[in-house]
C-alpha cells in the first residue's frame, strides 16, 4: 500500500527529533490516561421539491460519529474515528446507491466507514499528520471536508505544517485517494461523476503570512498563496466526458484584511489542465466581499456581507469552466447545491446576506443572483435563510431549522429545500 511508504517516511522525520535520552523522560502511559471518547450524533430529516418530472425526495437519516483521540507522548498523538449513516423510515429519495432516480436527490447514502485513521506529531515549529484525515484549506472554497453532508469527505495521505517564522504558515499535503461524500462504497446505480474513492495523486501546496495584527493581537491582514494539482483519475466532470476531466491545477492568491468594523476579502485564482486530463483547461476565478460587523447596542453582533464571486466559463467543446472538485460546495453559490458543478459559460453571482444573534441563536439569511459568466443568460435567483439554537437542558445538542430557494430563469428548475437538524457532540 502507498500508504506504508508516506509512513515509514514520516516515522523517520520524527525520529530525528526524539534523543534515546528523551524518550526515557515522558510516561507513555500518557496515551491512554489523557485519551478522550469522540461521539457525535446527527438526525437530519431533508425534503427537496423540483420542478421537474422527479418525486418530492423526504429523506431522514441518523449519521453516528465515535471514536478516540488519544494523548500526547512528545508530541506524538493517534486519532480514530468511524461513521455509520442509517436510513430511517422510507427510501424515498435518490441517495446515488438506492436506485430511487424516481426521486430527487439527497445525497446521503448509508453505510459504515472510517471516517478518520491517523498518527499526528506536533512541535513548536510545526506538525505532521499521516493517514487519513480530515483537511480544510482557507475557508474550503478549494479543498475542504464538506461536513455539511452526512458522510464526510476525507483524504488519504500525508500533511505537513511548517511555521518558519511568526505569522507564516506553509502547508504541505499529498493525498493518493479522497472518500467521497458519495461512499462508502460503489454499486450498481453510481456513475463516473459520483465515485465513493477518488483515486490519483494530489498536491496541496499553500502558505499563509500574517502582515499584520492590531493591539490585541488580532490578524489585520493575511495574505495567501496556493498552487492545488489535482490528480484525479476516476472521476469526470459530467456523464458525457472522459475520466479525468476534473484534473486541474489552481493557482492563486487571497487577501482577508480587517479595517475597523469592516472586512474585505479579494482573490484571484486560475485554472489549468494537469496530469492526464484530456480537455485544456485556461479559466479564471475571482472574488471580492465586504462585511461590516456592528458594535452598538441595538444590532451588536450582527455581520452583514455583500459579494461578487465568479467562476469562469470556456467557448472549447465540452464543459471547460472554472470547477472546484475538493470543495465544500454547500457553503458557496447557494444552500439549494445548483451549481455543485459549474456551468460550462461559467458562474457570476453576487450575493448579499447577514448573520443575526437571536434569543440565544444564530439567524442567517442570504440572496443571490446568478449569471452566465459569459453570454447573457441570467440563471436564477436564490434565497437562503436558516436559524440554529443549543437546545436548553442538554449540553451538546443544537437544533438547526434551514431553507434554501431557487428561483430559476435560464439554468436548471425552480427547486425548493428544508431541512430539520438535531446534532449532539460530546
């Protein structure tokens, strides 16, 4: 297995940093007596309405998460954990596997997995982690581990974290196969866009560089650089186009900055073809938003935003956009996932929305409009609204309300989306 090698690699590091003298020093028992249970709990019930030919999809599932982080032996730690996602009541909705495609989809197939298997070393300057994991870059518009789903998205491989100097971070990652939310397994009904394992080889490159910070130490302005190749072998971007076709490199660079009460936010990334990937890629994303924190009374708390992201489209045959395969796409473009892959004359939306404390809760509500990038054609509209509150009496527990419609104009169909949570974590 790959996997032995990146090991005996990262033992080796390791070891260059632990004398035979030091080893004698620290108590192992220290793994075990300062070990801490994982448990984490997840009943979702989702309805999806289109407007289409498809059955209004009513999906309940209970995904439970358990698991162990041990403790720290010079630095040296493990993590384990393993989720199984279970189907309650009716299968009435398509979760990519059933072969419901009567149904809209709720992409959230059972089974049991391990979620997470990994060894971790951590020093002053710096960490490692192998095994698989859990990786969220920036704010996971690139490579995250789109926990919104029930079935998380991990990675196989190797990650490394080097401080050099205060306020600098470099990052490292190779990763030879990602678990996709779409797992844990394959079967009769899944297709070449939607695999359980992505298979390939991916390099994670980003660095990170506080410039500055204000009195109390808060960052003022960070700026990062990133280069993601992605090797993704098994995988299209649509039915209709080859394996592969989701092999890219980005490469960008974002700026947050904080002024005040207020934050701004610029990027700009660009994507081309790598590896084996039989379409020439050459598109370009950008991103600007501002928010505005208020500090009175009357509205403390309350953080508005307004921005302008666009992912861009290509005239070549075949769908050539701006794509972002790693992503925790829910969190962008829209809680209905419409453009969970870009549109082939690309994406334009601008958005506008706040995050609102409210009797003890967080109320979000969002609009977006989204345009072709290139051409004329106007998409759609969206709006977005969600309220989630600790339930009182039970530490841990938080209840989560949430609504999400599509209004659609030249892309796609009207498509409506509720959702009723309940979530403990220990």
């Amino acid at each position: 297995m790959r996997m032995m090698k990146l090991s005996l690699l990262s033992l080796a590091i390791a070891g260059t940093t632990l004398s035979h003298a030091a080893l004698a020093e620290e108590d192992f028992s220290k793994v075990f007596t300062q070990a801490k249970p994982i448990l984490d709990a997840r009943y979702r019930y989702e309805h999806v309405d289109q407007d289409n030919a498809l059955k209004h999809a009513n999906a309940q599932t209970l995904r439970t998460r358990v698991g162990v982080q041990s403790g720290k032996w010079y630095g040296l730690s493990a993590l384990v954990e393993a989720d199984n996602v279970s189907r309650i009541g009716d299968a009435s909705y398509n979760e990519t596997r059933n072969g419901q495609s009567e149904y809209s989809v709720v992409a959230d197939p059972d089974g049991s997995e391990v979620n997470q298997a990994l060894l971790r070393y951590d020093h002053k300057s710096g960490s490692a982690v192998l095994g698989r994991q859990r990786i969220n870059l920036d704010n996971q518009r690139f490579v995250g581990s789109v926990a919104w789903r029930q079935n998380e998205q991990t990675y196989d491989g190797v990650l490394g974290q080097l401080k050099p100097i205060t306020g600098m971070t470099l990052t490292y990652s190779y990763i030879d196969n990602i678990n996709s939310i779409f797992g844990p397994g394959n079967g009769r009904y899944d297709n070449k866009t939607n695999p359980a394992n992505i298979e390939g080889h991916s390099h994670l490159l980003n660095a990170q560089y506080v410039l500055l910070r204000d009195f109390r130490g808060a960052p003022q302005l960070t700026l990062t650089g990133y280069s993601y190749l992605l090797g993704l072998d098994n995988i299209a971007v649509s039915g209709a186009a080859a394996l592969g076709s989701l092999s890219s490199r980005t490469t960008g660079l974002r700026a947050n900055a904080a002024v005040g009460d207020f934050s701004v936010v610029a990027e700009y990334a660009q994507q081309k073809d790598y590896a084996d990937n039989p379409q020439e890629l050459d598109s370009d994303y950008y991103l600007a938003e501002l928010g505005y924190t208020f500090k009175g009374d009357a509205l403390k708390g309350v953080v508005m935003k307004a921005g302008y992201e666009v992912l861009g489209g290509d005239e070549g045959p075949g769908n050539r956009a701006f794509q972002t395969p790693l992503a925790t796409k829910h969190a962008f473009q829209g809680w209905a996932d419409i453009f969970l892959t870009t549109p082939a004359d690309g994406v334009k939306d601008a958005y506008v929305g706040a995050t609102v404390p409210l009797l003890g809760g967080s109320l979000q509500a969002w609009y977006h409009d989204f345009r072709a990038e290139q051409g004329s054609s106007q998409y759609g509209e969206e709006i977005n609204l969600s309220y989630a509150h600790p339930i009182p009496g039970v530490k841990g527990l938080v209840g989560l309300v949430k609504y999400a419609s599509y209004d659609a104009d030249d892309f796609a169909v009207d498509t409506d989306k509720a959702w009723l949570q309940l979530q403990y974590s220990y």
